[in-house]
C-alpha cells in the first residue's frame, strides 16, 4: 500500500518519522531506557495530524486499513534502525568532546541524530554557565 502512494508522499512519511522520532527522543533525553514505543506512536500520530502535509494526501480508506498500519510500522522499524546504526561524524565527536570537557559533563551518545541533540544541548548549557 505504501508503494502506491506517489515518491513525496513516501519521502515525506519517512521525514515525519525521522523527525517525530528525533522529537520524542529529545523529550527523554535519549534515554532507551525511557523509551516506550507506545509512547512515540503517540507523539507520530499526534505530529502526523498537525504537521506533517502528507497525512491529508493519504485517502481515508487506506488510514484506516490494516495492511497500511502494518507497513507503516515496518517503515517506522526501518527508519529507527537507520537512525541509530548512522554513526556520530568526527565533527560531532570532536565538538561534543570539546564541550563536555569545558561543562565538566560526560554523555554518551552512539548515533549521529544523538550527537547532534547533545551538540544542540550542550551548547545551550554553555551559554546559560555562569562567567561563560
């Protein structure tokens, strides 16, 4: 069902996961631990509905068939696998070694959509630090 749907459409469902995914991660400071998937399904569905534009291109008939949710999750599977399995950049490490040994900090972090949260976080950290 999703191979029927027009190549926007598709690059714009993955786009909606990637960026629902990296959302909801940051909520929880990527902390797998804290992660719940029914958690995330929650915040997709929700960002689907009031931000993604593909969502109306989708006919109702097919939102509301098993078969789509069944491959949507597949793709959702898919995206997450990539996600974690793209590795930080030499940048990003460098940067994010840089700015945890100046905010006296250590985070781990293992992929690059994770690096760039800690870049994005630490940096702000940075700037609210006394004397900085």
């Amino acid at each position: 069902m999703l191979n029927s749907l027009s190549h926007g459409v598709k690059i714009s469902i993955t786009r909606s996961i990637t960026t629902a995914f990296e959302q909801y991660m940051a909520k929880i400071m990527w902390d797998e631990e804290s992660y719940h998937p029914q958690d995330f399904m929650k915040e997709w569905q929700y960002y689907i509905q009031h931000n993604a534009s593909w969502y109306s291109q989708v006919p109702d008939e097919m939102k509301i068939d098993p078969r789509f949710h069944e491959e949507l999750a597949q793709k959702i599977n898919e995206v997450v696998e990539k996600i974690f399995s793209e590795e930080p950049t030499e940048d990003q490490i460098k940067t994010i070694n840089s700015l945890q040994k100046e905010l006296g900090t250590d985070y781990d972090f293992s992929c690059k959509a994770e690096a760039r949260f800690y870049i994005d976080f630490l940096k702000d950290a940075l700037k609210k630090k006394p004397n900085s």
